[in-house]
C-alpha cells in the first residue's frame, strides 16, 4: 500500500506541468486536474480504503496494463476506451504511475 507521502508525491507530479490546475466539482475527495486549456487529465479520487487515480490511457497501453495488473481497470465512471482508474495499492511503483501521468497529460493536452 502506498504511504501517505507517496500519496503526496503523485499530487505534486500532477501539478508539475505548466498551467495545470486542480478543482473539486464533485466533492471534496474527487480531484480533477486540468491541463493549461482545461482539459482534464487525471482524477484522484481519496474517499475509498485505497486511494484511485483515473488516467487518459491510449486503448491498446491500456488493454496490456489491465492484462498484466490487477490494480488496473476500465475508468469508472468515464469513458473506458480513453480512461483507465488505478487503484493505488502500491503494485504499481511511483515511476511507472508517473510515467502514465505523463502520457495522460500528453494525451490530454492534444485534445485542444
């Protein structure tokens, strides 16, 4: 399971690309963080037992991680054919949740 201070990290890698922004217009645990023109890229999600993030993830990337970890999943609550929900449990380590933030950012910000 992941600590709290990793928890903190992934928070503020998702704030580290310029003009990123982060609201709640949910509720209070459901954080949205949106590239520069507004476009969502990930949802943290911290009201569960273990803490979720859903990532923009290119489908067939997406089909080889739901494959290989269980942790993985279609996004719930969004479009599966672009979204996938991590649960935070620790399988994944930082660098590769990392590494998938950066390509849901990137996939994101083409979206403009």
């Amino acid at each position: 399971m992941l600590k709290t201070n990793d928890i903190a990290a992934i928070k503020l890698y998702l704030s580290h690309f310029d003009g990123v922004s982060v609201d709640f217009p949910y509720t209070k645990t459901l954080a949205v963080y949106l590239t520069a023109n507004k476009v969502p890229f990930a949802y943290l999600e911290k009201g569960r037992q273990l803490p979720e993030i859903s990532l923009r993830i290119d489908s067939q990337l997406a089909q080889l991680l739901r494959d290989k970890y269980e942790e993985v999943a279609q996004g719930r609550k969004l479009d599966p054919r672009q979204w996938s929900t991590i649960v935070l449990s620790g399988q994944l380590g930082r660098d590769e949740i990392n590494a998938l933030i950066d390509h849901s950012f990137q996939l994101a910000s083409r979206l403009v």
